[in-house]
C-alpha cells in the first residue's frame, strides 16, 4: 500500500515578510491544547497549581521550549556552523528545533517555576509530560508536511513516496513517531494518570515519559535518514539515538528511586 506525499505548501499564507507555516501553527496549537489540558489534570492533583499560576507557567513553558529548541538544534546538529557563523542562532527562520534541545529548556523552565512559587518540581513536570505528546504529535504532522526527517527507502507494504524528493518508496518515518510518540505515548500516560493514586505518580509519570519516548525515538530512528551532514556515529547509530539513551536512564533512576523512597 503506497502513498504519495500529498502536495501541501509548508507556508500556510503570508503577508508581505510575515509568513504563517503549518510548523509554527502546530507549535500554536499544542502550547494551547497542552495549557487546557493541564488545567483539568491539575484539578486530579487537587489544584496544587492556581490557574493563574498555570498561566503564568504558560509563558515560561514557551520560553524554554523555544530557546532550548533552538539552541539544542543549533549546538547538537550545526556547532560547525555555528562556529563559523555565530549569528546563525539567532536565524530561527533558518533551521529547526531540537526536541532533545526543547526538552532541557523546559526543564529548567520547570525548576525555575518550582523554586520561584515553592512548588514540587515533579508535580509540574508530571503535567508537562502528559501534555507533551500533544505537540510532538503535532510537530511530526508538520515535519511530514515540510518533507523533513524522511524514512529510509523500504518495499514495506506500507510506504510513501515523497515527489519532491525522489520516486523511491520509503518508511513514513515523521508518521510513525507522531503515531508512537503522540498518540501512543500520551494514551499510556494518561492512563496511567488516572489508574493510580497521587503518591503513585508524582515522578512516576515524567520517568514514564523519559523511558517510552527514549525507547519509541531510538528504534524508529533506524528507519529514518540519517541527518546528511553528520551521518551515523560508529557507522551505525544517529545523533537522536545518542540523545535519547540518557533520557532512558535518567528515568529509570527516577522509577528506582521512588520505588525505593519511604512513603510519607
């Protein structure tokens, strides 16, 4: 079963120098979605969090998820560039984002937001990761729809050719992790959320979070194209996989040791 890449323009409409993409509107739509929906969780957690201090968050959520993104992207796939053209951080409008990038800014935008309004860090960042999946959902929709992060060629019964790459058939690999690092991730989350008590799941959740989307991204990488100008490390792993192996171990470490701490 093939498929042909349909022929969507990544740039919505524009006005003059203003362009609107389906990328940054997918990044619109999942920090409001995300806001929403961490709303109603907060209210599980018996409102530990004000909705004005939500809102609030909101604002330093995007911050870390942007800067982090960006610099993320910058220093883990173009440092040579970077080195040679220092300017070239700033030029968000000539690049991409990182999500291993995105993922540390919001952590510290997390530990930031916790020690300034006395909050427990994993009560935000358990919040965070159920919502998460919502834009990594969205960001893989719109990295199929720019034709970015190609699969390998495959004759896999179902495949995609992309026209304006060339008439090979390869993995819809932007599918399968919206698929497994979307729909997939954020069902298990959620329910897990809702199937244990609060004391089960302060840090639980975001461990969860670290160890599936680690294991999700490292295997559907192999079926991905390699970034072409860095290539495989050791001829056989990616600079995503790299990445994602510390996430599996640091939530491994947290599963270990709230499995090991005295309840209160």
């Amino acid at each position: 079963m093939n498929f042909i890449q349909p022929a969507i323009d990544p740039v919505i409409f524009s006005l003059n120098f203003i362009e609107i993409r389906w990328y940054s509107l997918a990044y619109i739509f999942a920090f409001i979605l995300g806001s929403l929906l961490m709303k109603k969780l907060n209210g599980f957690y018996g409102n530990v969090l004000k909705n004005n201090e939500l809102d609030n968050f909101f604002i330093w959520a995007v911050l870390g998820v942007i800067i982090g993104g960006r610099i993320g992207y910058v220093f883990f796939y173009q440092l040579e560039l970077f080195l040679e053209q220092p300017e070239y951080l700033f030029q968000i409008w000539n690049g991409g984002m990182s999500f291993h990038g995105g993922l540390l800014g919001i952590i510290i935008s997390i530990y930031l937001f916790s020690k300034k309004n006395n909050i427990e860090f994993f009560y935000i960042s358990d919040l965070v990761s159920v919502v998460a999946p919502i834009g990594l959902f969205l960001g893989r929709i719109a990295n199929f729809i720019n034709t970015e992060l190609i699969g390998k060629p495959t004759d896999f019964f179902i495949s995609v050719v992309y026209p304006s790459v060339d008439n090979l058939t390869r993995h819809p690999s932007q599918i399968y992790e919206a698929f497994f690092e979307g729909i997939i991730l954020f069902f298990i989350l959620t329910l897990y959320f809702f199937k244990n008590s609060k004391a089960n799941k302060i840090g639980n959740i975001s461990a969860l979070f670290l160890i599936f989307y680690s294991i999700f991204r490292f295997f559907i990488e192999f079926l991905r194209e390699p970034d072409s100008h860095l290539g495989l490390f050791f001829n056989m792993i990616s600079m995503g996989q790299i990445l994602s192996l510390p996430l599996l171990i640091f939530g491994i470490v947290i599963i270990r040791y709230n499995a090991n701490k005295r309840p209160n």
